[in-house]
C-alpha cells in the first residue's frame, strides 16, 4: 500500500489555511494543521478524516514561541513531509505611536520569525524526500509600504525576499520554494468589514479562499517562484511598480486614516 505523505499547514483553523487544508485533504494529502487553542481545528480535523480517508495531526500552539516550534518539529520527526505551507500571519491599522512592543513583537515574531524558523528547522526532511514544495504566504501589501499598518507589509516583504532568496538558493535540490501574494479576502472578521467598506473595484478583486487555495497549489507544484492570485491582483501589482511610490503612499495615508 502506498503511504501519502503529510502536508504541514500553519494557521490552518480559518481562512486561507483552513482553505488550504481541504484542498490538500480532497487531493489525499496526509495533514499536520497548527493554530492557536480553539474548538475549530480539532471540528475540521474530525471532518477532513472522515470526509477523505487521511491521516490528520493536530497541534494548538502559539508559534510566535520558537519552543512550540522546537516541540512541533520533534514530535513530527518521524513523518514523511513534502509540502511545507507556511500560511500564518497577522496585521493591523494602528497609528505606529500608538501600537504596544507586545502588538509588534507579535506581528514580527509570527510573520517572520516563525517562518524563517519552521523552514529552517523541517529544511532537512524535505531534502530527504524526491520532491518537495515550501509555499509561504506573503501579500500584495509586500510590494510597499503602508502607513498606519507599517509593520505588517514590511513583515511581508521580508517573507518575500527570503522566499525568492531561498528558492534561487534551493535550485538544483529537490525542494522548490513559491511565495503567494493574495490581494484582500473575506477572512476573519477585522479584514471582511475593511473589505465591505471598500470602492468596488476592491471588491471585484476578492476571491473565494478556495479558489486563492486551489491556484496557489497549482502554482506551487508547476514551480512558479511568484504566485499572485487573481487578474486584477496582478493588474494591482503591475501599477504598484509603475506609479511613483509618493503618489501611492499619499493616496494610501488618505484611505487608511478613514479606517483608524
Ligand atoms: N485576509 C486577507 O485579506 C489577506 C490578504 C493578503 C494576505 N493575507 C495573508 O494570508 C495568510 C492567512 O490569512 P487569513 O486572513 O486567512 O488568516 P485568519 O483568517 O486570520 O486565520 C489566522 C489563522 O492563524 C492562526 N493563528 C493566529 N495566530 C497564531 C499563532 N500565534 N500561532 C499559531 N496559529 C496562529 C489562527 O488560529 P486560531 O483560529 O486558533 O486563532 C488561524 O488559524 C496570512 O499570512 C495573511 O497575512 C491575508
């Protein structure tokens, strides 16, 4: 018999994780799936295993903690992993005068930190496997900086050098790394309401999150480095490299400072 190798998914209790998480269950993929405590991840683990067949293993740590990250690692050494999703991540709209050192230390410490760490630390087992796939979910906002969100997108374009860093690094292994830059997505609650508030041009630009899961996969196997989901994302991110970047941020702080 054929044993299908696991799929490891961080945040993967709501959103985008937990999107990709089905999809990779419908493809048979085993599943190790990481969030906060909560009732929902262990509710999704009970459904995937009885809806697909798979094997599902559970872990309710905060990985911003690099011991969670260390006992996750160890407890899962004996399982063959060939697809690393590094999905978690965290924002806001806070005036940067006015954000706590614990509100930035969770945003560096999640965003970047235990990102780097997770890869770092299952790097070993996926050059073990014949082939592997690292997909790490950054953002459009990766392509500039926003005032009063401030640490989120630089946090983001730190997840995309070191994934467009560490693919060119990786190439003639048999790991491929993609980084994913969706655009906004009704996902948990603070981003659905700025979302609804938007022109409608930014919500012609919103996918469902298993669409963004199915392309980001799809993607991310035919080895593309730079995955943007959505037409108009792409359009977006084309005219964030033409407008000179004043103009953007000027039309940016008017936008933003209505949502503090
Ligand atoms: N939403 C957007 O508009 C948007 C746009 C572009 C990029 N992104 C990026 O896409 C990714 C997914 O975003 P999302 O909106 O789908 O997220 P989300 O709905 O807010 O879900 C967050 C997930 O991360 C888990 N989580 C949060 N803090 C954690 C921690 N300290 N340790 C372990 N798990 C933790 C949550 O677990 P619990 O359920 O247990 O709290 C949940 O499973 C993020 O990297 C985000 O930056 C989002």
């Amino acid at each position: 018999m054929k044993l299908n190798k696991y799929t490891l998914i961080t945040g993967a209790s709501q959103g985008l994780g937990k999107a990709f998480a089905e999809f990779c269950a419908k493809k048979a993929h085993n599943l190790i799936l990481i969030s906060l405590p909560n009732e929902s991840i262990d509710v999704l683990s009970k459904e995937l295993k009885n809806k697909y067949s798979i094997q599902v293993i559970t872990f309710e740590l905060d990985l911003s903690k690099t011991e969670n990250i260390t006992y996750i690692v160890n407890a899962i050494s004996n399982l063959d992993i060939n697809v690393l999703i590094n999905n978690v991540g965290i924002g806001g709209t806070k005036k940067f005068t006015e954000v706590s050192l614990e509100y930035i230390d969770n945003i560096i410490l999640l965003n970047m930190r235990s990102l780097v760490v997770l890869t770092h630390q299952l790097l070993p087992k996926l050059l073990d496997q014949k082939a592997a796939y690292i997909l790490n979910i950054a953002s459009l906002a990766a392509f500039s900086p926003i005032p009063f969100k401030t640490i989120y997108p630089a946090s983001k374009a730190f997840v995309s050098s070191f994934s467009r860093g560490l693919n060119t690094e990786l190439k003639g292994t048999n790991v491929h790394v993609s980084v994913a830059y969706p655009g906004g997505m009704t996902t948990n609650k603070d981003v659905s309401q700025r979302i609804h508030s938007q022109s409608k041009l930014v919500k012609l630009s919103i996918l469902p999150v298993s669409k963004i899961a199915s392309i980001c996969i799809k993607k991310l196997y035919n080895k593309k480095a730079i995955i943007i989901p959505g037409n108009i994302n792409r359009l977006s991110s084309i005219l964030q490299r033409i407008v000179p970047l004043q103009i953007q941020l000027s039309i940016m702080r008017k936008k933003i400072q209505k949502e503090l």
